[in-house]
C-alpha cells in the first residue's frame, strides 16, 4: 500500500502535523522568578536605649521600636510574598531615616547600652546572624529586605497566572519587579557608598556585585512577561519577539556576570539555590531568544538557519540541571522549565525532521550564527525615600 515515496510522504505529513496539532497546548504564561528568603533581625528598645528627656523625643522612640519590631516579626514568620511584609517594612523606614538623622553622629545623644543591629542573610548559604554597630548596616539591610518582599510579591502573583487573568496579572507582576530593581539601584548608587569601613563579614546580598545582580534579575523577569505578551498577540512579529527574548537573556547573563566578578570567601556564601536558579535562567533565556530566531528562519523558508538556531537551543537546555528530586535547588521551578523545554524540544524536532527528510539545507555553524540583538522594554523604577518621620531627638 505504501510502496511509492508518494505514500510514504503522504504518511510523514500526515504525522508531522498530527504531531504539530496533538502537541498544541495553552500559552505559557508564567515566567521564573526567584523566591527570596526574608533577612532576619532581632528586635530593638529604641526608646530604652536611647537617652531622652524629651516627651515628644520619647514617644518618637517608642513608636519607632513599634513599627522596627513589628517588622522583625514579619520578616521571621510572614509568608513570602505576602503584602503584609512589605507594608510592615514600608511602616518603619520613615522611623529609620528618623533615626539616622536625629541620633546617628549627633554629638549629644547618650545611650544606655549599645545599640547593635543583627541581621541574617536571605540568600546566603549560612544564616548566622552578623551584628554591626552602624546605622548604614541597617538602612542597607532594610531596603534589601524590602527589595526582596517586593520581588516576592512578584513571585506570588505569578504563580496565580492563568489565561483568564494574564493581562492584569502581568502588570502588577512587572510593576513589583521594577519597583524591587529601583529599590536595589538605590542601594547600590545612594546607601552602599555611604556606608565607610564596611567590614569584611556581612551578609552576601550587602556586596554591590549582588546588588546590581538581583537588580538584573527583576529586570529579566520583568522583561519576560513582554516575550509572553507579545506571543499570545495575534500578529506579533517574530523578528520582535527576539529582540524581547534577548533582552531577557542579555539580563541574566549580566546578573551572572556580577556573580562571577566576585572575588574572596564571600562569593562562595551565597546560596547554591541562588546560583544555580541564575544560571538556568541564563540558560533558559539564551534558549528562547535562539528559539525565537530560528522561528522567524523558518517563516522566511530558510530551514537550515532554522535548524542551526535551534540546535542551540536545544544545546543551552542540554546544560540547565533539571531536578529530580523535591529537595533539588531548583525543584520549585521544575514545571516550568519542564514547559518551556517541552515546547522548544517541539519546534527542534519539527524543523529538523522536516529538513532531514525534504529539504536538505545546510546547516550553519553556532559561531557563524548572527547573535540575537536585545531590546529592552523594561526599566527600574527609582526608589525614592519617605520623608523621615522625625529629624531631632532631645
């Protein structure tokens, strides 16, 4: 029956695209983004600390040591993610900044007892506590903590995504990512070099390398989402979804870069879980960007070109460590990349069976391939102050 190459090609395409058809699935609309453990602190008695004969002075304090303490206690027990961490860090800086313009190096302020700020590290392989005597060891360690609940929040919202609340639900994903990417901009330009004689241990997520690295990635994140839109339109451009996707991959690999740029023992204290979800990440992201660009290869009926970036696609997935185990590192995103892998692994297969079989283009060489140019849509949003909610303590 099948004895002409017309019957066995007939065969093939009736395969290749029940293939096509049966593997269509829904959009995937969630992108991977880093779930940052909370900083820790002990709480503080700022009004029995700090020296004052003044009623208004004293009730400054106090309320001060409310709103640090009640912070504290959300950064130990509240859910990552959950709106009432970042409110209850937004109700303390106005104290803080209060603080390091009414007491820090003001020459008339007396303590009773030492005032020492004791903080853990959120991504940080150890979670000892590291105590500094320094108003700028805390003002860092609030904002990154405030920066990481943000992101969270992020990373929350994300994980409820559905097609039926995608379009909403990715605005408010992006707008906590830019706004966590402002926060650590902030950080790293304004508070870190504001902060002399920094001693050598500190909590890993306090070296400017890493504060510009989370900042990339709430950036990529963020820039993700604009890839996952511009795919679910009707009519979006191909050549335009690269650009998007580059741009994703361009960020990671920044945030890698930082990584690597580290020097000393405290590049290897960060969390292995950190590392290795920046490297998949990068990995993934260079994937999608190769994917994308074969795709508009194909569209243009050059199939070996098309092939040819997909083979490295296919090879960037090759490298990202897929977890097999719940207690894996990356085991919190492994639907995910199981998704995004099933889905490129489709289209690597599809055009190069068709080139196997019926065109026989020749395929290009990865160095001779030309590198996915980025376009960025996606930008911090600068993190303002509050006003201090005091400026002098009698």
């Amino acid at each position: 029956m099948w004895g002409s190459w017309g019957g066995w090609l007939s065969l093939w395409f009736f395969f290749f695209f029940f293939d096509i058809i049966m593997e269509e699935k829904a959009p995937i609309l969630r992108v991977p983004i880093f779930k940052f453990a909370h900083p820790t602190t002990k709480q503080i008695s700022f009004h029995t600390i700090i020296r004052s004969s003044d009623a208004k002075s004293m009730d400054d304090l106090t309320k001060a040591t409310t709103a640090r303490n009640e912070m504290a206690e959300q950064l130990e027990k509240g859910e990552p993610g959950s709106s009432t961490v970042v409110a209850a860090i937004e109700r303390y800086i106005p104290y803080m900044y209060g603080l390091v313009i009414g007491v820090e190096g003001q020459p008339h302020i007396r303590l009773n007892d030492p005032l020492c700020f004791t903080w853990t590290s959120g991504i940080g392989s150890s979670k000892k506590s590291t105590p500094e005597y320094t108003y700028r060891f805390e003002v860092v360690m609030v904002l990154i903590s405030y920066g990481f609940a943000l992101a969270n929040r992020a990373w929350a919202l994300n994980e409820t995504t559905t097609e039926a609340n995608f379009e909403e639900n990715s605005k408010q994903v992006a707008h906590f990512l830019r706004l966590a990417a402002g926060v650590f901009d902030y950080v790293h330009i304004a508070e870190l070099p504001r902060w002399v004689n920094m001693p050598a241990v500190r909590p890993v997520e306090t070296f400017p390398h890493i504060t510009t690295a989370t900042s990339h990635m709430c950036i990529a994140a963020a820039q993700d989402l604009t890839v996952k839109k511009a795919v679910a339109k009707t009519g979006t451009s191909k050549a335009v979804v690269v650009k998007l996707a580059a741009e994703v991959w361009r960020r990671y690999e920044a945030a890698q870069d930082e990584v690597k740029a580290a020097t000393g023992d405290w590049k290897k204290a960060l969390s292995p879980t950190f590392v290795k979800f920046l490297e998949a990440s990068m990995l993934l992201g260079r994937a999608n960007a190769y994917r994308f660009a074969g795709m508009v290869q194909q569209e243009a009926q050059k199939l070996g070109l098309a092939v040819s970036y997909l083979n490295v696609a296919a090879k960037c997935l090759q490298d990202i460590p897929m977890p097999t185990k719940a207690s894996s590192d990356l085991a919190p995103w492994k639907a995910m990349l199981e998704e995004q892998k099933a889905e490129i692994e489709h289209f690597h297969r599809a055009y190069t069976n068709e080139n196997d079989l019926i065109v026989y283009d020749k395929l290009t060489d990865e160095k001779l391939l030309d590198v996915p140019e980025p376009k960025g849509l996606m930008t911090p949003v600068p993190y303002n102050p509050p006003y201090p909610a005091f400026a002098e303590i009698h």
